[in-house]
C-alpha cells in the first residue's frame, strides 16, 4: 500500500468511524446542516439552497435507550436508532431535518422528531404514493413548496439555475458511484462489499462536490488495483432497506461470500437512478424521485392483471442487477417492524423463486447483539450455494 | 475397512456423537453439554472410541456441527446443524422433503431435494418460541421428567387450549391453569399442541412437500409427534434415535470428504 492509498482509505475509515466530523467543520464554517433519513429526500434542492445535506446513520452498537420513550418499538428499529442518536445529541451539529411521507415509522413520528429535537429548521416533505398523472403533478407543487420553505430558511431565493447546476454535480456523483459498482463486476471483484458500503455511507455525509473529489480519488486508487485482493467465491446480492453499519456486509464476506450487487436504500436503489436535465428541474426532480426510486413504499400499478407480470414489474431492477453481476444467491434483510418491506416478504420471495436466484430472508433488529444469529443462517446459507 | 469417520454435535443442551463405517452407525453417545464444550467434545470421542472398540488411527475424518462446533477442537471441518441435520433425515428417510427439527434453542424447516440436496431452509425467531426448551419448562412446572411428557399427554381427554408456543409465557399461562385445577395430561396435550402449531406454521412458510420428517431432540415425544400429526394431517417420520440426526449429518459428510 503506497502513501496516498493509504491516506484516501484512512480518510474514509476515519469519517466512517467519526461520521458527521467533516459536518461539524463545516457547521463551525457557518455552513447550514440539513438532517434526513430516507431516499426520497431531494438533495438537489438542498445543494441548491447553500446548505448541506446530511444522511443520519443510526449505529448497531449503541443501545436504543431514550429513543424509545418517544418512539414505541411498533417504529421500525432502524428509524428509532436514528432518533435515539439524535435525542443522545450525536447530531447535535444538525440545522434542520428534512422528513418525507415515505413509510408509517417516518410520516407518523413527523411531530415527535420535530418538538423532541427542535431543530431551526423541520420539513415534512409529502411524497404521494402511487404514480399516476395527479400524483406527480401533486409532488410538483410538493417540491416547489420545500424549495420556497428552505430558501425562506437559507436566505436565498433557489432559482431554476442552481437547481440545474445541483442536479448536475449529483448526476455526477451517481456516474460515479456506477463507476465504483463496475469494479464488482469482475471475478473476484476489484472492491469488496464492505470497502464500498463504508465509501458510500461515508459519501452521504459529505457535500455532494466533496463526495465526488472523495469517488475520483478512491477510484483512481482502485485503477491501480491490478490483482483483486479478494478470492472467488460466491457472488452475494442483498435486498432490502438501508444498511448503513457495515457488519453484516462484513459478516457475509468474512464467511465466505462476497457480495458484489445490492438493491439498498444506501446502494442501487439511491445512488444510481439519474434526473433528466433539460427541461423543468422541479418536474425532473419529481419524476426521478417518485419514479425512479424503485422502493416498496410507493405502489406501482399492474395494468396487466397478472401475477407474473406484476412481479416483474415491480422487482425487475432486482432480476437485472442480479444478472448485471452474476449473482449466485440472494439474501433478503428486513428490519422488523419495517412496514413497506416487511408487507412485501412474500411477493419478494415469490420473485427470486421466478428467477431461480437461491435466496435467504433474514428479519433482524438494528442491533449488533443479533450478529451471532444471523452468522448461522448465512453460513448453513452459503454451505446451501456450495 | 477403508476407515471410520466421527460427527459429533455440540448442541446447546446436549452433545451427541456418531461413529460411522461403510455408510453405517457403528456406535453413537450423548451426553448433557454441561459448561465446558471442550472436555465434553473430548468425552464424546472418548467414549465412542471405547464404545466401538476403535482407535484413533481408524478415524480417518471428523466433522463437527452444532451450537458450539468450534469447541470441537480435534475437528477435521465444520458445518452448520443446518447442513447436518438435511444429510442425517435424508439418510434415515430417503423420501423426506420436509424436514423439520425440533432443538433446544431453535427449530428449524428444510425443504430437500431427491438427492438429499438442501434447498430451502427457515430457522425459528431468537426467543425459545418453537423450540424444545418450553417442554423442559412444563416438566419443571409439573415436576415430572422430560422423558414423561410424551406418554401422558396422550392419555389426554380434554386437551387445553394453550394461547403461546413460547416458553417464558407458557410457564405463566401453565401455572394459571394448574391453580384452576386443569389435569397434567390435558395441559401437556395443550402445550404439545401450541408447539406443533408454531412448527407447522414455520414449515409452511418454507412450503411443506411429504414426506415430512420430525427430527431432533424435541422428536423423541411422542405428545408432539402426535400433536403433529394431528394439525399437519400426514404421517410423520420419526427416526429411532432423532436427536443423534444432526452427529449423524456431520458424520456422512465427514465419509463424503474423506472419500472424495
């Protein structure tokens, strides 16, 4: 490992392990800090805005404690986590916090999260749930209320220009992480699962300019990656909502898999899709983020009246990354308590039977005390690929 | 002889031991896995040498499974008891394809194929809900022996409705009951029932394909078994020795290896 090798990668592990430092300097900078969750947030008109938005990770190791006397366990795990840490003033730094209407835990804990923390600034943005023409005209008007909101908020008036020069650096940073997903296609892949997923968490935490100066430079390292230091093994895909604590990745490829595709909140399913430039950047961002993003909590019509069909159009990204990187088995991972995934188990499975891809479900807490459980079932798992 | 082959099964509750020659059992051992899983690993092959008349020089490969494998330090390779216990039940029944089995910390569902191949498998929650434990607690609650439950369950008449499969709600909700005066053989068949029915529902969701075997320590009652038959509506089956099917996996395996 040469000088800078080792400067890019300690960089990372260093804002992985102390995520929000480089927030916290740019906080002190009199940088606005804008807090969320979920996908659906539009960080375009964040960006845009002057502010930086800031993806809150919850931490498997801390044990959800004062979370839990506003928010009630029936509040997915993962998204109690998260509050739990807020309320401990882990993201005491934090401006606002942005909420969108993406599943029950975060539309129904909206007030909560707002007077618990009491941030300057809270949005609850309102993100219909089917896909048709009034939902996006709604989500339209939706957007252009948050941008006018936020620019209250900023001091600045978000014009059509900074939009499109946001929506240009994230088209950036999207090309990028692809570039970093091309690495997983060899075998064995050039990246491990657990090497990305913390550039990816930590990429999040960053403003998006910053994140792609970080992508260009772990990429130029990663170029000069002649052999994998990996072996080949079976080629693992995960499916389900955010994993953004490394362990599991990491228990995967330490028994033996290596996981090279996923279709996570913190992967695929956020980092890849693109926003059409060109035209309206509000309607544009409307359709990436209710179209594109590929998550169950929207419901997407069958106008086949077929189950297969219905499948496929629901899950056909899961079929086409599966295939994009030769994945030999699948594991599903759902939080409890996760109403959009967990409402949508048997459909899932349904479909990974219909592509003959091997799968795992596992449902677990947000906590690392779970580890030892999962451990079994994903080696008796990967004895099962062979 | 081309040599003898060990699987031993470190469970959470007991440790079991299998001595295999030519596709065989030669001789098998159980003991309770007490704290130290080290000396009981070593115990077991202790014991099933000088019950075998072997001597180490025969044994040419050992496989070890179960909660704690690792202990099993003199282990050639490790698999998990889910692999185990798929070879074991496909070896006493070839035409199982639903195998579910009944352990002290879990229960578990595997959907095999006609060459004994694993092709789904689903494992019960963290808590004790489904597993073998709550039937040591309903021995300890009526003070009976575990080895008891079975028969006079099915002396039952007038079984009880049991509302939980879990063993921490189990031990209160059969204490509410004993105190109403409900005969012993109407609550066992009562909690023999709950069981069989977190089972049978942990096996359809993996989807149940007959033949359907019951196998592992919990297989060794016969309150459950008939309780299963009962709510499944099939023929169960029950090897001998079910709670030696998973040292009996490991040892199968451990043949396959050594004649590969």
């Amino acid at each position: 490992m040469n000088e800078k090798n080792s400067d890019i990668f300690s960089r990372i592990e260093s804002y992985y392990s102390d995520y929000g430092q480089r927030a916290k300097e740019l906080k002190n900078e009199g940088k606005k800090i804008i807090g969320y969750v979920c996908s659906f947030i539009p960080l375009e008109i964040i960006t845009a805005a002057g502010c930086v938005p800031f993806r809150m990770r919850g931490d498997i190791h801390e044990p959800i404690t004062k979370g839990n006397i506003n928010l009630e366990t029936i509040a997915c795990p993962f998204y109690r986590s998260c509050f739990d840490l807020s309320v401990k003033g882990r993201y005491d730094f934090l401006d606002g916090s942005i909420v969108a209407h993406a599943c029950d835990s975060m539309a129904r804990t909206y007030a909560v999260w707002k007077y618990t923390l009491d941030l300057p600034y809270s949005h609850f943005v309102n993100l219909p749930h089917t896909l048709s023409k009034s939902s996006m005209e709604f989500f339209n008007e939706e957007l252009n209320t948050f941008r006018k909101s936020l620019g209250g908020f900023a001091g600045k008036e978000i014009s059509d220009d900074d939009l499109a020069e946001a929506i240009g650096l994230y088209n950036e940073n999207r090309d990028k992480v692809k570039a970093l997903y091309e690495l997983r296609k060899p075998d064995p892949p050039i990246i491990s699962g657990t090497e990305l997923t913390k550039i990816l968490t930590v990429g999040a935490s960053l403003p998006v300019a910053e994140a792609n100066q970080l992508f260009d430079e772990v990429l130029e390292e990663l170029g000069k990656r002649k052999e994998s230091p990996l072996k080949k093994v079976r080629r693992i895909m995960i499916d389900g909502a955010c994993v953004d604590n490394i362990e599991l990745v990491k228990l995967i490829e330490d028994l033996g898999g290596n996981v090279v595709i996923d279709t996570l909140c913190n992967g695929t399913r956020d980092n890849l899709p693109h926003t059409d430039i060109g035209g309206d950047p509000v309607s544009a961002l409307a359709d990436r983020y209710l179209n594109k993003i590929n998550c169950p909590r929207t419901y997407r019509e069958n106008k086949e009246q077929d189950l297969h069909k219905d499948l496929e159009s629901r899950f056909g990204d899961i079929g086409f990354y599966a295939r994009e990187f030769k994945a030999d088995g699948a594991i599903l991972y759902v939080y409890k308590y996760c109403d959009p995934f967990g409402f949508e188990v048997p459909a899932r499975k349904a479909y990974f039977d219909s592509i003959k891809l091997p799968l795992l479900y596992l449902e677990d807490e947000y906590s690392a005390g779970t580890i030892g459980q999962l451990k079994t079932r994903i080696q008796a798992f990967l004895e099962m690929l062979g | 002889m081309a040599g003898c082959v060990i699987g031993i099964d470190i469970g959470s509750a007991s440790s079991k031991g299998v001595v295999f020659c030519d596709q065989k059992i030669l001789g098998s051992y159980v003991i309770p896995s007490g704290g130290n899983y080290k000396l009981t690993a070593d115990k077991v092959r202790e014991e099933l040498l000088s019950r075998t008349g072997l001597s180490l020089r025969d044994i040419v490969y050992t496989v070890a499974t179960g909660y704690s494998a690792k202990a099993v330090t003199f282990a050639d390779d490790l698999r998990t008891d889910i692999s185990c216990h798929s070879k074991g039940a496909f070896y006493c029944f070839p035409s199982a394809r639903t195998v579910v089995d009944v352990g002290d910390l879990h229960s578990k569902v595997f959907r095999i194929d006609d060459k004994g191949g694993q092709l789904k498998f689903l494992l019960s929650g963290k808590c004790a809900g489904g597993s073998a434990r709550v039937l040591k607690v309903i021995a300890r609650v009526l003070q009976l022996k575990v080895e008891e439950l079975g028969a006079l369950s099915l002396k039952s008449r007038k079984r009880v409705d049991f509302n939980t499969g879990c063993a921490v709600f189990a031990e209160s909700e059969a204490v509410g009951r004993i105190a109403e005066g409900v005969a012993k053989e109407d609550l066992l068949a009562g909690i023999h029932r709950a069981l069989a029915a977190q089972l049978y529902s942990l096996a359809e969701r993996v989807g149940i394909k007959e033949d359907f075997a019951l196998v592992g320590g919990g297989a060794r009652d016969a309150g459950l078994i008939k309780a299963m038959e009962e709510i499944t509506n099939l023929d169960i089956f029950v090897p001998a020795e079910p709670h030696l099917t998973a040292a009996l996996g490991a040892a199968i395996i451990a043949e396959e290896i050594s004649n590969a």
